[in-house]
C-alpha cells in the first residue's frame, strides 16, 4: 500500500522534490478501537499465519501501546527506535516506488524527513544506523544501499532531514545538521512544547487569558515571539555547520500574513499550509517583496 502511495504521488510530482514524513502518530493510533475492528484483525491473522491469536492477549498488547500523552510520548522517530521495521518498512517503500520509477525514466525525487528529534544521535540513528556488540540498526542510508544493490540500479536522488519540533531541536540544530540536509520547523509542535499549552487548551482556559490580557491572540495562528526566537537560532545555528541548509516552515502558521513576513527575515526558504490557504500565503509574500522595495 504504500509503494503504490508513494509511486503515485511521485509519479505525479515527476522532477519535482516531494517531501515525505515518516510516520509519526503513536502505536495506539493504528490498533483496532472497536470489536468490530478487533475480530477482523484476529481474522485476517489467523488467515494470514495459519494460527488464530488469543483475543486476550491482543487486547492486552493494545493496552499496552496505548499512550496517555501521545503528543510528548512515544511517537515519532522514538517509534522507530524501539521497532525499527516501522520505518524500514516505510524507507524500503519510498526507495521501491523511486527505483520503479527510474526504471521508466521517470524523473523521482524523495526528500525523507525525521520526525519529532530531539537531539543528533537521533537523526544520525534513523538515518546511518548503528552497529554494537551483539546488535545493529539499518538506517535509511544502509537500507537504499541494499535495495539499490538487489535492484543492480543507479543511485536515486534523495535528501534526508528532519522537523524541528521540539525546543531541544531548535537549540542543538547545529549538531543536527550534520544529519540532515533540510529542516521544517513543525510550528503547532513547537508550539506546544514552548509553552505547554496544546492546541485544544486555546478553546478551554485560553479565553480566560484572553480576558486578562495575559496573552496576545491565538499562538496556534501567529507565532509566538518566543517560538520566532527558537526558530531564529536553529536557522541561523543550523547553517553554520551546513551553509545550504534547505528551511521551511511547515503548518497552518503559514498562511498567516504576519507569520510569512517572519519567514522571510528570518531566511527560511518556503513556508507550506493547507491548499486553500496557498493564495493567502502568495498574496503576503507579495506584499513584502512590496513592501521592501518601497523600503528601498
């Protein structure tokens, strides 16, 4: 199913980068949530393996995976360390529908990006792998390399990155850049990393805040100041270890007019939001270019 998702999109994409984030929805998201559910998964296991699972037993490992604060739990590339076959799956997918593509002269470029790192051990992890005493890691770059050698095929373009999502990202981007040729700053999580508040709180206590002036509008709609800062630093300390460090924002942060003028000053390359929002997003950047010509 992927393979086929992916060669489709860049098939439709051809000659153009497509950026594809690895999954990032904790375990608990892609389990059976109701009986119904349930049955036909222990079905299509018994079919598939010859022998059917205890029900029990499958609830209990549901149970097991279920996060109580998915936005700070084990999600992300954290996921792909503890079950590696996750993302080997996904990378091997992404690499498959590449080499397929080639082989019809087709022009596939993938840019495969990290996502929820929080330090450059991470990234170097998921990308390169790790050998230690008694175990190893294959990392994207390791599985490429085996497809490509089964295949017997020239090497596909492709980047690897990572979002910075998380306030220990932002600070470290220097060492993460060594990892990763593009970051995407995921402003919702950053968000709520930076100031503890998710985006479900703003329609709770947040107009309480409101009321009493303890903050400035929506910050899941123009950026925080505080958020601008961590994103100022990691673009700025991220190109002295790489000097073409590719850095967009991605999120609905980016068809703000506001937002967008940030985006520009601060040196990011693009900003990405929702198609709908595409036409808000042109019109304020036009407006700065404007704007700074004036200014000029």
């Amino acid at each position: 199913m992927q393979r086929e998702d992916f060669y489709g999109i860049m098939k439709v994409m051809a000659g153009k980068e497509v950026t594809i984030r690895l999954l990032d929805s904790p375990l608990h998201e892609f389990m059976p949530h109701n009986s119904d559910e349930l049955t036909n998964y222990i079905n299509h296991v018994a079919k598939v393996k010859g022998t059917k699972p205890s029900k029990a037993d499958i609830t209990a490992r549901i149970d097991a995976l279920h996060e109580f604060n998915p936005m700070l739990g084990h999600r992300g590339c954290r996921i792909a360390v503890s079950f590696p076959e996750i993302y080997a799956m996904q990378v091997k997918a992404i690499f498959e529908a590449s080499y397929k593509l080639r082989s019809e002269r087709i022009d596939a470029r993938p840019e495969i990006m990290v996502p929820i790192v929080m330090n450059a051990a991470e990234l170097k992890l998921i990308a390169y792998g790790k050998k230690i005493e008694g175990s190893s890691y294959s990392g994207i770059v390791d599985i490429e390399e085996a497809l490509r050698r089964d295949l017997k095929a020239r090497e596909v373009e492709y980047k690897i990155g990572t979002m910075i999502e998380l306030p220990a990202a932002a600070l470290s981007a220097g060492e993460i850049a060594k990892y990763g040729r593009f970051f995407s700053f995921g402003t919702n999580d950053l968000t709520q990393t930076t100031l503890g508040i998710s985006r479900d709180d703003f329609t709770t206590f947040m107009p309480d805040y409101t009321l009493f002036d303890l903050i400035n509008g929506n910050p899941f709609s123009t950026l925080d100041n505080r958020v601008k800062e961590l994103i100022a630093i990691a673009t700025d300390r991220g190109r002295l270890t790489r000097p073409d460090l590719v850095c967009g924002l991605c999120g609905e942060h980016g068809a703000n007019p506001e937002n967008v003028r940030f985006c520009m000053d601060a040196g990011l390359n693009y900003v990405s939001c929702s198609p709908y929002s595409v036409p808000i997003a042109l019109l304020a950047v036009a407006q700065a270019e404007i704007a700074k010509d004036e200014a000029k």
